[in-house]
C-alpha cells in the first residue's frame, strides 16, 4: 500500500479518537472554583466534591465576602486553611468557623480584616485552638491586634500598625504568648514600647518609620537572633539598645540615616556574625576607628558591610582590627 494512503488513513484514525474522547464529557468532572460562591458566600454544597481525608483548603481569590460556622463542617481536621485574596472582614467569623478543624497554618491576608472607622484592634480569638504553626494576616487594614494563641509564624506586613504596643495578648491567664518569627515590615511603626513576645527569635520592622532605636524597644528578646531594621529613618542607636542579645548571629540596619554608632552597642553581642550598614551616612574610616568592640565576638570573621569614602559597599572583617 502507498505511504501516503496508510499515513492519511492513520491521521483519519486519530482524529476520530481525538474528537470523540473530548466530546464526552465526565459525568463526576469539578465545577469551576468561582461557581461555588453565590453572592459573596460559599453555596452550600461547595464541599461535596472533596473527600473527607482532605487536609488542605484553598479558598483563596473567590470574593468571599463572609463564612459560616457550618463552611468546615464536612472536615474533622486540616493541615492548612487558605482564604486569602478575599474581601472577608471579620475575625470573629473567621475564629469560629476554623476552629472546629484546628488548622496549623491559617493564611488571611489580601483581605479587608481591621477595615473600622473606630481603628480598634482586631480580636482574632480561639476557644478551642491555642497552637498555629503560621498565620498570615498581611496586606489588611490592621491597626492593632489581640490574641490568645501561641504561633511559631507570625506576618502582619503591610498593615498600618503605628505602634507594636498594640499588638497585645487577652489571656485571662499570666503566661506569655509565645510568638517565634513576627514580620512588622511595611507598616507605620515610629514608637519605642517593648514588644509584646519575649520569645521572638527573628524580628523583621524593616519598611518602617522608626527614628531611632532606644533602650526599651529590644528589651526582654534575650533569644533574639536574627534582626532586620532596613529602610527606616533611624539616626541613633542607644547604647543599651541590644544589651543582653547574646544570640543575635544577624543585625541589618542597610539604608538608614546613620552617621556614627557609639562602640558599647555591641558589647554583649558576643554571636554576632553579618552587620550591615551600608547605604547609611557612615564612613569606613568611622567604623574602623569606633568598633573595636566587635573583637570580642565569638567570631574573629564577623562580616561588617559600610560605605568607604569613595561611596562603594565595603566588606570588613574584625580580624581586620588591631
């Protein structure tokens, strides 16, 4: 037989299978996510089409507006509940909905949560939850927030916080909320209250309006490690402003105003191992000459990063210092 007869026939083939198989339509194909919203709340059945060993929820991006007590009712427990990129605005139906399936990682943020003409805090409350792995509250209207959980991750960027003060615990008990990893960038914070975990290990207020760093801000964060303060305003640092952060392996302080930082700042930061202060108002000449108090480090190899007088970043070590 000719090639090209067998080679058109086989293409005739083809295409009657291809055709047929996509005409047929499923009978158990999912309904598109946005048809399971009706006027800015889940329908009623959006969950029949998930089994009941389902662990993570993505409800995320669908212009939910509200949720019911009943919206998890189907689920004993989850691993992780995602309702960002909404337009949800209260907490209080967000706490009492979720908190029968006890997830580790809660993530609300892009939503309209602490959106009032009052600018009271944002009671973000659980009965029968006290443990979160995560929650993400970013990109909100927050203005303050109270809590009664213990969280390892903690993000509330991109609010319009203007003091950390408000950030509170409401435990009708003594012991201390424990917050391990809290991010602050990219809100409005210019105060010096103490913070309201002494547990934080690693604490980002970077994209603030903080002025300077007094001797209270950092107080009581024996455990801190890791710091970032970029892009503020900051001008002075106290000279007890990291007193006692024994542990604090990372300090950031790029693109601020400073112009010369007095050498006790570092004197009991013996684990300090990356300072950065470029893209500040300092000189390598000033660093090398007031700094001699990094020698005491546990590292002789912290890396220090300035501006010299030619205006390039310079990397120095302490092991450079005699």
């Amino acid at each position: 037989m000719d090639r090209k007869i067998i080679f058109s026939t086989l293409l005739h083939v083809l295409g009657t299978v291809c055709h047929s198989s996509s005409a047929d339509t499923p009978e158990n194909a999912l309904v598109p996510r946005t048809e399971i919203v009706e006027n800015g709340r889940l329908a009623e059945n959006w969950s029949d089409k998930l089994p009941h060993s389902t662990e993570d929820v993505d409800l995320s991006g669908l212009g939910l507006e509200t949720v019911k007590l009943t919206t998890f009712a189907k689920f004993d427990e989850l691993n992780a509940v995602n309702l960002s990129s909404n337009k949800l605005s209260s907490t209080s139906e967000i706490a009492i909905a979720v908190e029968r399936v006890k997830p580790l990682t809660l993530d609300l943020s892009h939503n309209d949560l602490g959106l009032t003409i009052y600018r009271e805090n944002t009671l973000l409350l659980f009965d029968a939850i006290k443990y979160f792995w995560s929650i993400n509250l970013s990109h909100n209207r927050v203005h303050g927030l109270e809590i009664d959980f213990d969280v390892v991750h903690l993000n509330l960027s991109n609010n319009e916080i203007k003091c950390h003060n408000r950030i509170k615990q409401h435990r009708f008990h003594s012991d201390e909320i424990y917050v391990a990893t809290l991010d602050l960038s990219h809100n409005l914070i210019n105060c010096q209250s103490k913070l309201f975990s002494a547990h934080i290990s690693k604490l980002d207020m970077s994209y603030n309006k903080l002025d300077g760093i007094g001797p209270e801000l950092f107080e009581g964060l024996r455990g801190l490690v890791e710091l970032n303060i970029t892009h503020n305003n900051i001008r002075y640092i106290h000279p007890r402003a990291f007193v006692n952060k024994t542990y604090m392996t990372k300090l950031n302080l790029h693109s601020n105003h400073l112009r010369n930082v007095y050498s006790l700042v570092f004197r009991s930061t013996y684990s300090l191992r990356f300072v950065d202060l470029s893209a500040n108002r300092l000189t390598y000449t000033h660093w090398y000459d007031a700094y001699p108090q990094l020698e005491n480090t546990s590292s002789t190899e912290v890396g220090v990063y300035v501006f010299d007088d030619n205006h390039k970043r310079y990397p120095f070590i302490t092991e450079d210092i005699n």
